[in-house]
C-alpha cells in the first residue's frame, strides 16, 4: 500500500505568508506537466509500481490552476503507470477557481475529495494575507463543494494573524461551520524567513500575535470545533468520525509515497531494510531540465533509530499515538527505564495516556506535543 503526492507548482500570487514551492508565472504550465508524465512513466520499473496505490494527493501550489486536459493527462499517466485503487484523491483547490462545473469535471477523474484554501472569512485578514480570493468568493465556493457530491472535503483555516481578536476567529470558524464540513485543518500562522511576512516582521512593520494569543486562538479553534462533532485527531486537523485524512494519515505511519513535480518529497521503505528518502529538485527550471535519474536534489538513508524516533514525533502527534509492540516489530525500537519513568510521570500530570500497548497524548499534552516529543526522545 503507497501514495503519490504530486505537486503543481503555480499559483496566481504569493501569499505573504507560503514559504512552499511555487511560481507566479504560468508560460512553464504546459512544459511542466510534460515533464510531469514522463516522470510519472519513468517510475514504471521502480519496485513502487508493483504496489497498490490507496491513495493520490495533488498539491502545491495551485492544483486547480490545471486544465481539465492538463489533468486527464497526468490521471492518464498514473493510471497507466501504477496500480491504482485509490480509496481517497485529494485536489487542493483556491476558493477563486472553484465554480459547480468545475467541481463535476475533477470527478470524472476520480477526485473524492475537496481540499479548500480558505483561510479566512475576513477580508482584512484576506488582504493582509495577499491571498487571491475575497471572503464573498470564499462562501460562494463553499456553498458549490456542500452541492457537489464528494464523499468528504476539507477546508483550511489559519489563526494566530497579527490584529485578528478572538471575536474575528470565532466568526470565521461559525462562517465555516454554518457549511457542516467533515473535514478541517487548522494552522497558526508561522513567520518564515525569505517570505514577504518574513521580510515585514524584520523590518518592524508588523508584529507577530503573542504566544498567549496563538494559544488561545488554538483553544478556540479546538473547543468551537469540537462543541460541533469535529475532533481533533492530529496537532492541525480535526475531523468528524471517518472523516481523517487517509493520505496525510499514511504519511505519519510511514506507508510509502512517491512525491513528483518540484520540490516533492518521497520516502521507499521496503521491509527489513533501510528507508529511502529523497527530494526532487526545487526549482521547476532545474526540473525541466534534468533526466529522470538526476532529478533528485537531496537524498538521505535512514536507519531504524531515525524511522523509530520520527515514527515516534509523528505518531505521537495523533490521537492515535503510537503501539510500544509495534515500535519493537517494526523498528526494533523499545522505551528506557528514564523514558518510562518519564511517560509515567506525564501521564500523572494529564499530558499522557498509557493504555495497553498504546501511548498517546490528552488533549493538554497535543497543546505541546513538540515539546514533549522532543523531551521523550532526549530522554
Ligand atoms: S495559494 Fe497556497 S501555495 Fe500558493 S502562495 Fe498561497 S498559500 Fe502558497
């Protein structure tokens, strides 16, 4: 079992705060997805092609920036190429291209799952986000995807913005409740170097929102969502019951996947031996210009340890948690004596659950599941 995430690299413009791959200009669009089937084909003997595929996520970037053409022949590709039986595709999507017929056409495809970038119902908020939708063309594109019948959808929030009280987060997540999604991420926004918010907060033009703040918007978030049947289940994303995000659940279980396109990530862990994990080339001129044999630009063996303690970092950050017995099985991996005593003493202290063979965090202890991460590792 694997998945392919695929990573298309354009969007209409940058939003002050996306530190992801991506280009504003869109003449590479066409080379680009030649370029994108021929990688997709030349995995043809790569012992991943021998897997079932469950699932397909496309990403960016701006997926929905794609002609329906663009996109029947990059689902042409991986059809042709793996063995798919996908129980979930996802196609990210900005609120500005969203339109009913739009939304028929990607599943004839076999997309079954909406992924909104919504962000905000706030049109302060939008503008000093520089996203490229506005908050009418936000509820408009939401009241299409509660039409369209998708199995499930998500839709992206972001909390923690500079001047946005508790009063604005609590009316954008009532805006986006009022559409009863099964499916929500939830992120604080992050200052990155090298992004145009970067670039703001060192020249003092704008001033981050206090930890405290952060903290008490995640509160609102989790307690808001949670009064309406939507459960955390990871640090940002909260769903109904059977609502999880299948793809991004794989991730944190280390199923393998295959990322394509620039900049994407891929990790090929076949039993007993160590994991592979590589990243393509980040720029999309470099890409277009590689062989397939070149195209990577980092690439890292892991060894079981390394697996166990980001199986641990990941796990540990779900609901979920993590199975001691399979941390042994699988990556030969067993807790200290001080570890132990320290999962204990957690577990007194309400951040810790030890059940059976499971060891997962409550609720106080997801609040801080880095930091507690980090602590049981160093241990
Ligand atoms: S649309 Fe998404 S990927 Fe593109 S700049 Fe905005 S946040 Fe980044």
């Amino acid at each position: 079992m694997a998945g392919i995430y695929i990573h298309i690299p354009f969007c209409k413009q940058a939003c002050s705060y996306c530190d992801f791959y991506f280009l504003t200009k869109q003449e590479l669009r066409s080379p680009f997805v030649e370029a994108l089937v021929e990688e997709i084909k030349s995995f043809g003997s790569h012992p991943i092609s021998d897997e079932t595929i469950e699932t397909i996520y496309i990403g960016g970037g701006t997926p929905s920036l794609l002609t329906m053409d663009q996109l029947e022949c990059i689902f042409t590709a991986l059809d042709k190429t793996f063995h798919l039986k996908p129980i979930e595709v996802t196609l990210e999507m900005n609120p500005d291209d969203v339109t009913p017929e739009y939304l028929n056409q990607i599943q004839t495809f076999g997309v079954d799952r909406a992924s909104m970038g919504v962000q905000s119902f706030d049109d302060d908020i939008l503008r000093f986000m520089h996203r490229a939708h506005d908050p009418k063309e936000a509820l408009k594109a939401l009241e299409a995807l509660q039409l369209a019948n998708f199995p499930s959808y998500t839709a992206d929030l972001i909390y923690g913005n500079p001047g946005q009280s508790e009063e604005i987060l609590s009316r954008d997540i009532d805006q986006l409740l009022a559409f009863n999604p099964p499916h929500i991420s939830a992120y604080s926004l992050t200052v990155e170097s090298g992004t145009r918010l970067g670039k703001e907060v060192e020249r003092g033009v704008v001033t981050p929102a206090s930890d405290d703040t952060v903290a008490n918007h995640f509160d609102l978030v989790r307690e808001k969502l949670s009064e309406s049947g939507i459960e955390q289940y990871e640090v940002s994303n909260f769903a109904k019951p059977g609502k999880e995000a299948i793809h991004n659940s794989n991730y944190w279980r280390h199923h393998n996947y295959l990322g394509l396109g620039p900049s994407a990530h891929s990790l090929y862990w076949p039993d007993d031996e160590k994991a592979e994990r590589w990243k393509n080339q980040s720029s999309l001129k470099d890409y277009l210009n590689q062989d397939w044999e070149n195209v990577r630009e980092e690439q890292e063996t892991l060894n079981l340890h390394e697996m166990a303690e980001e199986r641990l970092m990941l796990g540990l950050r779900t609901k979920w948690g993590v199975s001691v017995n399979h941390l042994m099985d699988r990556y030969g991996y067993r807790f200290s004596d001080s570890q132990m005593k320290w999962l204990q003493f957690q577990a007194d202290e309400n951040n810790v659950i030890i059940k059976d063979d499971t060891i997962s965090f409550t609720s106080d202890g997801l609040r801080i599941a880095d930091h507690l991460v980090f602590q049981l590792i160093t241990k």
